[in-house]
C-alpha cells in the first residue's frame, strides 16, 4: 500500500545535519513490531513501515530513513481468493520511530515536526481495492496524522497468501505539507525536499 503511511512525513528527519549513525541493533519483536535488519535497511521477509527522504541539496548520506518499531493490523477484510473490495486499518506508534540517530530522533519527536508528546499516533483505512494486474491492485488510503487528513490513490502487490491472510508490499510518494510536518519547502531556511516516500510489507489476517 503506497501509503502511507504518510506515517510519515516523518521523513523530514534530514533537517538534522548530523551524520546518521550506524545501527546494527534489531528492534525488539512481538506480534505487532516489524523486524529489519537495521533501523534503515528492511529485510525482504520482514513486516516494516518506513519513511524516507531527502535534502534539497542531496547529501551524501540521503536518503535519510525513519523507521517505526511498532505498527499493527487493527481490522482487515481482505479474503485471499477474494482481494477485490477488502478493507483493512492500520495504526502507527510515531513515539517509536527510529533513524539511527538519538540526536535525529528526539527532533522529529518535537513539537517542530511531529509533536508526539500530542499526535503519537497516524491511523491508514484502506478501502476501494481493485484489480490492476496480475497480483497488483489499487485502492484508497485514508490517512491522519499530525492533525490532517488525506485521502490518496495508491498501489500495492500481493507477495504471498495463506488461508485467512495476504502479505502485501508497496510504496507512495507524497509532500508532507500535506501533514504540515517542517516548513513550507518554498521557505529558503527550510532544508528538506517537498516529497518523502513510504514504504511498507504488511500482513492482513482477516478479522
């Protein structure tokens, strides 16, 4: 689902100037954390939800990533012999984002940009979900974060299936002044490009 996760925007984290520190620690996992390799690098069989982007002037180390340790599945209606008009709702802990970067991530935190100590949580309903292609699909995804809402059109694929659930992958592109997150990118002092991309492999188990 080319989200989102808008959870996202979060992806204004390159306004730090600090280099990203190297991370090799895996975040703790339960039913409801995804687990990649590092906080910047999914593995391909993990569950992740990540955010990137980068500089107006690219940098040598952009993309900058953020990464949430804590996601979950709240609802999903997607049968894998019948994909087409499922539905599923996803929620994102922001508090649990990770860059590589403590310095980085207390930033993004802030009332300049995310402000969880307020808004700690982005909500994604999916809806609408047709058949594009052999096993792509599109849909609607209805995303609310830092106090706004938006509604975008986006794809997705199904890399695996079973009996009561459907692994799905995909990513969207979208200006995070859609979430008000940052500066207005017109603004000279603000140094983070107006797009940011999400990322996310998700398991839908029917509910």
């Amino acid at each position: 689902m080319k989200l989102i996760l808008l959870a996202a925007v979060l992806a204004a984290a390159p306004a730090c100037s600090k280099k990203q520190e190297e991370s090799t620690k895996q975040p703790e996992g339960s039913a409801q954390v995804s687990k990649p390799g590092s906080a910047a690098t999914p593995v391909e069989t993990a569950e992740y939800i990540d955010v990137s982007g980068e500089h107006k002037k690219r940098k040598d180390t952009d993309p900058v990533v953020v990464h949430f340790d804590k996601f979950k599945v709240t609802k999903a209606t997607f049968d894998p012999a019948k994909i087409e008009g499922g539905t599923a709702s996803i929620e994102v802990d922001l508090a649990s984002l990770k860059t590589g970067s403590k310095q980085r991530d207390e930033h993004l935190k802030g009332p300049d940009y995310i402000d969880v100590g307020t808004l700690a949580r982005m909500t994604i309903d999916v809806d609408n979900v047709k058949l594009s292609s052999g096993k792509s699909y599109t849909a609607d995804a209805n995303v609310k974060l830092h106090g706004a809402e938006k509604k975008y059109a986006v794809t997705f694929d199904v890399v695996d299936a079973k009996d009561d659930w459907i692994k799905i992958k995909g990513e969207h592109k979208f200006p995070r002044a859609d979430f008000k997150i940052g500066k207005d990118p017109a603004d000279p002092d603000e140094s983070v490009a107006a797009e940011i991309t999400i990322k996310v492999a998700l398991t839908l188990k029917k509910t």
